[in-house]
C-alpha cells in the first residue's frame, strides 16, 4: 500500500450510554478569509447563460473573467505547478527556471522525467524574476533577465497536446545585439529544416506518441533547433516554439499542431486563450453566492475538475474513456474510492460526457463484478474499496438523462458490482460485507475500528451496497425491465434489514461494526458507521435516530477538522498502542455533508443543524486555501495536525480532486433534487444566506436556473428578477415561492405542490423524463459505442443466441465470452497460448441472416501483461456452402485494427455462418471482448428488439 494515510470519512461515535445526551453543541465559530478581493462578474446577472454572456462581453480580447478569477502571481506557495495543461499532456513536475517546458513533462504520466523541450539563449545566464511570474488556469507568463536583456514568456498547452512558447525578447541596452536560440527535447532528436521528430510510448506502453517541435525562423541542427537573432537598441524581437505530442486515437492532436506551428505567436495566444476559457461557458454552470472565499472555493474547483481530467482516448480498457484521476499531481489514477464524489460534481458539467465517462470507464474494466481501480497504473492501489459509484452515477443518469439502453448499461454494471462485493466479501452470506483492513474502506492509518480487535468484521459500508441496488433497480426500470428492478429491490431490503438487525447496538443505541469472530459489536467508530444515514438504509424512528446525537458533540465529531475516526474512540485507541495517523481532506468533508445532507431532510433530529451545515461549508471552503488566503487555493491530498488556529502540515500532492462539493451548493444549498420524471424538485437547506443562484444547468436537454433573493431584507440582489425563489428554464422563470422552501413543479401543468406560498406558476410543455432524453452527440455516440451501446438507433444483434466456437481458446477464456452482450474486459474469447499466426472465430446463426455491419470489440491486456493486442490484421469471413469467402467491399473503421471498438461495413450478405479471421500482432494473440452483427435495414431487415435487459 503506498499511502498509510487516505482519510476519507469524518467523524463518529464511542462508547457512551444511550441515554446520556450529547456534551456540548457544535462550538466552533466560522472561519476567517483573507487575500484579495474577488474580481466581479464584467456584466449584469442574467437568468440565461450567465457564463456565456461573460465570455461573450470579453470575446473580443484576449483578458477572461476566469483566468483573473483564478491568477497566481509571484512566489506560490503552493508550489510553481503549471496551470495548464491538455488532454492528456501535462507538466508532472515544473521548473519554472527553464524557458520552455522544464520539469518532467506526461502523457497521462510522467513518460521518463524529463522536460518536454527547453529553449537556451546566450550568451549568458537568464534568471526568471519570480516577484513578476503570473499564472493563469490558461497560460503561464514569467520575465527572465540577463544584463540588458529581458525575455518575457507566455506559454500554454493546448487542449489537444501541443506545447506552445512565445518569447518577446527586449534589447534595454545602448547598442545592438545577437543572440543564440537553442531549442531541445529528450523526446524530438532527429530531423531536417525547421523541424525535428521522435517517437515514445506513454507510461507503461499504454500508447504510442509521435513527437514533433519546430520554431518560427529556427533550424535543425545537431539533434536540437537554432536560431540567431540580433537586435537592436531598445528593440523586441518574438520567438514562438511548438511542441506536439499526436497520436493516431486524437486526430485533432496533429491539426492542433499543424496550425499552432502556423500561427504568429500572437495568433497563437488569443487562438488557445479563447478556446480554453470558452469552454467554461460550454460547460460550467454559474454559481453566486454571499461569501466571495466560497465563490471563488467553488471556481477552483470547477478548474480542479478539469486540471485532474483525463480524456486521452486510449484504445482499449485503461482510459478510452474521459475520467477524473485522483491527484494528477501526485498517484494520478483513477481511483475506485474516489470516483463516486468526482461524479457528484463533474454531473454539473454541462457536457455529460465527463459524468457518464468516469461511470463507463469503472463498468468497462470491472469484469462484470465489483468495481475495480482503473488498471492504466497498477502500482496504485489496484483494488476494491468503500465507494457509491452507482449511486452517484444514477444521479447523473437523472440529471442528464438518455436512451434506455444508457441506463441498461448501468443497471448492467451496478448489478455486478453490488454481487460482486458481496461475493467476495460477504463470507456468510448474510448480505453484509466483511473487511479485516482500514485500507480497504479508504481510511487506511485513520481507521480506528479495526485496531480494537483484529479479525473480519460485519461493516457499517455495507451502506452502498444498498445504494448500488436501488440505482440498479432504478436503472432496469428506465429499460422497463421489471424482473431485473424487482430483483434489486429485493436484494437493496435485504441488506437494509442486515444492516439494521445485525449493527444496531440496542444498549448503546448505535449503529456499530461487528466483529465475527465472537460476535461483539465493535466500540471503536468512524463516520463510516454513519453510511446507512447517508443512503436512507435506516428506518426514521425515534430510536434508530438517537445515533445522531453524537454529532452534537464536537469532543467526538467535529464540524471541523473533518476526521474520519470518532475522535473519543480515537484517544481511547491511541491510549492501547494504537495511534494510527489523524489526518483530515475533502474526501472527509464529502462524506459528512453526504449524512447532513440526508440527515436534515429525512432524520430531523435536535443535534444536527443546519448551522453546523453552514460551519462545515465554510470551513470545508477554508481548508482549501492556505492559510485561508484566497489568493492561493490548493487541496492537497490530505491535512494534519490542526493547531485549533491553523493546519500546521499540508500533504505533497497538490491541486488535488480526491472529494467534492460544488454538488453541496447545488443540491443542499439551492436544493436541486434529482428525480426519474420530468418535474423539477428543489429543497434547500436554509443556511440563512440572503441569496444565491446557480444558473444554467443541464437538465435533461434545457437549461436551469434557480435564484433566491430573500424579499425581507429589502435588497434586490439580481436586477430583473423577482425576489423570492425561483427557477427558470431556458432563461424563462417558471416558478416563484415566497420563501427557501421546498416545492416541486409540473412542467406539464405549471402545478407548484409547495408549503410555501406560489407568487408565479407557468407550465412549459416538452420538459423530459431522463429516459425520454436522446443523447446524440458524436463524443457521446462514440463513447457508448465503446461501451457497446448503439445510441444511433437499436438494432437487432444477430450475434445474441449465435452458437460460437474458435480455432483456439487460451487459458482464463470461453468462446461465449464474445457474445454476453457487453465489450466489458472480461469475459472474454481469446487465442492466447495459440501455435498458429492467424486464429478465428466464427458465429453460426442457426438459419440464414441478412447482415451488412459487424462491431468487433479486441482484447487488450495492457498494462498486466502482453497476451492480447489487437491483431495486425483482420478480415470478416461467411461460409457460402462449400468455403469461407470475405465478405465483399469490407469498409473499416479504424482503417488499421485498434484494441477495442472497430466496425465493419459491407454489403448485405446472406449466411448462416460467419468468422472473424485474425492475423496474430507480433508477440501476442488475438481476443475479442464482445462482437455485434447487424442488418442496417435494406432487404431481410429483423425486428429490432432491445438490448441488455
């Protein structure tokens, strides 16, 4: 295990008589912010596209809100880490004395540690002036001097992997001079004219980079580029250098390239510096709320998403599809823990591809069962941990919404997931899982539970099996499978009855982990204990709700710092020889405003309030700056040692996205509530804010907005619209109440169902239910029909019922693997450990079919092993009554086989038999996760019925 310290939940209870109250409410006060002030908004609010309007009113330069929002100047103290970044590229470390892109420079990760190219002048030695360094989430400006000469920089990396430098180069002295331009990278070596080339494959051989750098007026010359530039007395001389990293998966990469390289430098600039901060008006949702330290908090981390975003399109099982990675700046994997809470955040994302990417690429490589990490990179963690990531991806499916067979997808991996835990953890079948090891929740050093008593132990986590049943249950009911959603149902109540008749401790009066052996209920706690609360798993009585009332006492569960371990039970663990480590992070702060959240809405109780709601928002906001100045947000891993003034250590993995909370504003604070029909829900938890708005949410093909503008207090916070609290869709308001109550409306009626009173109530036909919803976007097409969903229409698979067999079936395969239904990595059919250079698999339909389309989905065993490859060339095959002919006019995409997804058209055959015939790549045999066979229309068409039910 490389970390000892992942505290990922809060606080929770000890041993303590039920009917002792709680010693003490909630004490600590709010924190104090300091720093700069926020810069506002350029124009007025507008219950539209607020995002859109303030991109648009600065369009025509090259200065954004965002970038001014989030700038950086002089000495960080979070570390000179560079801002941008693409794709995939990225400076894993960054060394701002280099000109160029100093540091060791990733693809992903790191590929070697080295830079990515560097840029020398002489004579003489450039020292950068640190005190002038300014960074923005776009691009990054540092002066450099040398006596007389001033180098100013500005440098980028575009979204689609191209290193890009500008230099202006100032001659402040009295005569003229020359100079040396020396351009180098580790990784371009070879070449001619003003350009040299390279190839490398990422960390772990996951791809293949193509690496090209030029420069404006340089030339190749001895494995780097040169130029010479003279100039005169107070004269300024521009350079612009361009490094691209293009693979064949993102063709953009080398028009990217292509056109950067073209460019003048200032062109180059404004071209890149517009694209990025358009896609914040794309994709990110305005929010405004009264404490500018959690406007700005909510801002970074909007850019924290997108800084820890990965969407590399790596063929094959590690990341072909766009994921958030857990601390790029440090493990930088996607983490099975984490992804949940990412998801609870990137949903927000206008775009949700980004949502639905993390849930596909956990279902795509999780064999069917439990949800694994993803395996890009093994040495990190490669396990199963405490995670809600079908919750969280059911929420996402709500808010977005799309073809029935999207959530068939997802009932198909939330199905194998919740089984599959509770197959390999649950060893007596009584429906709750067992773990012997705090790392195996994600608590690691922090856990104090299983120091009490070693052994297996019934676990309070169990929770989101819970959870990861009614989503599936939900998600075959969008399909309209009924059976399926029954039998989740079923499995959801009987971990909820398992939860309650074999954790609650009557005597204390406590939900408690179990330990098997002899049967005790454990004294020592985290907040994990509080899950059930979380997910609804506990009956709302008067007796269950006693559980709670130790959250009113700070001694045990502080608002903050955030623990994982009840902190009585802590010292008491701490006191046997058991200390462990205590630290504190937003994985923590999630999970506790994940039971407050619950708590306050369905477990009203007298000892958790919604001021100690308000108190964890702001302290959670807190945390996130160093030394509470807003000028220098940074969430680091983890925090420890609070000294009840101040955090005296902050943990090396910097700019970090391991929990979340921009949902916390969205869904607690403004109250947007996810539902399966085509009504809106809102239910606010007051903090008594004077007024908010979160504008322009995605909601299932309409855009969103809710503001609130407290009419008592005789301000109007947001000129032109009404006070009170209201929604809009589409820039058009819909409903107002006169208070921060709950209330729900009816598109379709106008209908305000609210204890409020309705100032205004209009009905707007057309609003959808999520499964009414047609995602058809090309990222989106592509990216499901990776996951093996046709979102493009829904034919009949020829190959489902098919009788299948194989020249030859490796070790650990079947042949039936190929035809489930689903390209997840296994099962599989595979020819590993074949003799032969070509291997096939044939279909046999039973009868004669009409077939024009043949989807092949290739193994890929990368990183664990070399095995399977994709093969190096492959022909479709049907058997005409006497021998196995290819099927004419065969039309590939990729032209050239890929890991993965690949289609094949032709036109319509008629066979009973078909074969996939394979030629073995050098050194690996051939595998396929899954093939489809259509007929897209024309004579002999089938019905179409549907898949994955």
């Amino acid at each position: 295990m490389k970390r000892l310290f992942l505290a990922l939940a809060l606080i929770i209870c000890t041993v303590c008589s039920a009917a002792t109250p709680a010693a003490a409410d909630q004490t600590i006060g709010f924190p104090t912010f300091s720093g700069p002030a926020i810069p506002a908004a350029p124009v007025a609010y507008t219950p539209g596209d607020m995002m859109r309007s303030i991109y648009d009113s600065e369009s025509s330069g090259t200065d954004f809100w965002m970038d001014r929002l989030l700038a950086r100047s002089g000495n960080d103290p979070a570390g000179p880490w560079l801002m941008s970044r693409g794709r995939a590229v990225f400076m894993k470390t960054h060394d701002p004395a280099v000109l160029g892109f100093g540091g060791h420079v990733a693809y992903w990760e790191s590929i070697s540690d080295k830079n990515a190219y560097s840029i020398a002048i002489s004579p003489g030695t450039f020292t950068e002036q640190v005190a002038q360094r300014r960074q923005t989430p776009s691009n990054w400006k540092s002066v450099h001097t040398n006596g007389s000469i001033t180098v100013n920089q500005t440098k980028f990396i575009t979204d689609n992997n191209v290193a890009v430098t500008n230099l202006s180069i100032k001659n402040n002295g009295s005569s003229s001079t020359t100079l040396q331009l020396r351009a180098t990278s580790p990784y371009a070596t070879s070449g001619s004219g003003s350009e040299l080339t390279g190839q490398v494959n990422a960390y772990n051989n996951l791809t293949s980079i193509q690496t090209r750098l030029t420069g404006d007026g340089f030339a190749a010359n001895s494995g780097g580029l040169n130029r010479s530039v003279t100039i005169a007395a107070g004269a300024t001389v521009t350079a612009k250098v361009v490094m691209g990293f293009i693979t064949s998966e993102i063709p953009e990469s080398l028009t990217d390239y292509n056109a950067y390289a073209g460019y003048s430098d200032a062109t180059a600039f404004a071209t890149h510096v517009k694209a990025y901060n358009l896609w914040w008006a794309q994709n990110v949702p305005y929010i405004d709320v009264p404490e500018p330290a959690i406007k700005k908090s909510i801002y970074y981390r909007w850019w924290l998403m997108r800084f820890n975003s990965l969407d590399a399109n790596i063929p094959g099982q590690t990341y072909q599809f766009p994921t958030s990675t857990e601390g790029v700046l440090g493990y930088n994997n996607a983490i099975a823990l984490t992804q949940p809470m990412h998801i609870d955040d990137l949903k927000y994302l206008r775009n949700p591809m980004y949502a639905y990417g993390n849930w596909l690429n956990v279902g795509q490589i999780s064999k069917g069962g439990r949800f694994l990490d993803n395996p890009g990179d093994p040495e990190n963690w490669s396990n199963s941990y405490t995670q809600y990531i079908a919750e969280a991806a059911w929420k996402s499916y709500q808010l977005h919404g799309g073809q029935p067979a999207i959530a068939g997808n997802l009932a198909h991996y939330a199905e194998g997931d919740v089984k599959g835990q509770l197959a390999y953890y649950d060893h007596d079948n009584n429906k709750l899982i067992e773990y012997d090891w705090g790392a195996l929740t994600g608590n690691d050093a922090d856990a104090v539970s299983f120091h009490w008593k070693p052994g297996n132990m019934d676990r309070a986590e169990s929770a989101y099996q819970y959870s990861g049943a009614l989503a599936a249950a939900q998600a075959y009911d969008a399909v309209g499978n009924t059976a399926k959603a029954a039998e989740m149902r079923t499995l959801a109540n009987q971990i909820k009855d398992a939860i309650v008749n074999v954790l609650w401790n009557p005597n204390r009066q406590l939900f408690e982990h179990r330990l098997k052996s002899t049967n005790e209920w454990v004294p020592w706690k985290e907040i994990n204990n509080y899950y059930p609360f979380s997910v609804g798993a506990v009956p709302n009585t008067s007796t269950y709700k006693q559980a709670l009332r130790l959250f009113n006492d700070p001694a045990q569960y502080p608002v903050f710092p955030f623990y994982t371990a009840n902190q009585v039970d802590k010292k008491a663990a701490a006191d046997a020889g058991n200390p462990g480590s205590n630290n504190f992070s937003t994985i923590n702060s999630t999970v506790q405003f994940r039971l407050y959240s619950s708590v306050l809405r369905n477990y009203p109780n007298s000892w958790m309030t919604a001021t100690d709601y308000k108190k964890l928002l702001y302290w959670n906001a807190w945390a996130q700056y160093v030394g509470g100045n807003t000028q220098f947000p940074d969430a680091n891993e983890f925090w420890a040692d609070w000294n009840g003034s101040g955090i005296d250590y902050r943990s090396w993995i910097h700019h970090n996205i391991l929990g979340s909370s921009n949902w916390t504003v969205i869904e607690d604070v403004a109250g947007l509530r996810t539902r399966n029909d085509a009504k809106v829900e809102v239910s606010p938890i007051d903090i008594g804010w004077t007024h908010f708005t979160v504008n322009n949410l995605r909601y299932r093909n309409a855009d969103l907005s809710i503001v609130w503008d407290d009419p008592a207090d005789g301000v109007v916070r947001y000129p032109g619209v009404p006070e009170g609290y209201s929604i809009f869709i589409n820039g058009n308001r819909v409903a107002t109440v006169d208070k921060l109550v709950p209330f729900t409306w009816d598109p379709a009626t106008g209908d305000v169902t609210t204890n409020g009173t309705v100032t205004y109530h209009t009905a707007v036909p057309g609003l959808q239910a999520p499964n009414q919803v047609v995602q058809n976007s090309p990222r989106m097409v592509d990216m499901f029909a990776k996951a093996g969903v046709d979102l493009t229409g829904d034919p009949a698979n020829l190959a489902s019922g098919a009788t299948v067999s194989a020249s030859y079936t490796g070790s650990g395969s079947n042949v039936s693997g190929a035809v489930d239904g689903y390209p997840t990595n296994e099962p599989f059919w595979g020819a590993g450990g074949s003799p032969n250079s070509q291997d096939w698999y044939e279909l046999n339909f039973g009868t004669a079919r009409t077939l024009n389309e043949v989807r092949l989905h290739f193994k890929d065993s990368r990183p664990a092993s070399a095995t399977y490859r994709a093969p190096s060339a492959y022909t479709v095959q049907y058997y005409n009554g006497s021998s196995w002919v290819d099927a004419p006019g065969q039309a590939k995409t990729p032209a050239a086989p890929q890991a993965n997804y690949n289609v094949v058209r032709f036109p319509s055959i008629s066979a009973q038999r078909i074969r996939v015939l394979a030629t073995n790549a050098s050194g690996a045999k051939t595998g396929l996760t899954e093939v489809k066979v259509y007929n897209r229309g024309g004579s002999g068409a089938l019905p179409t019925k549907k898949e994955h039910q």
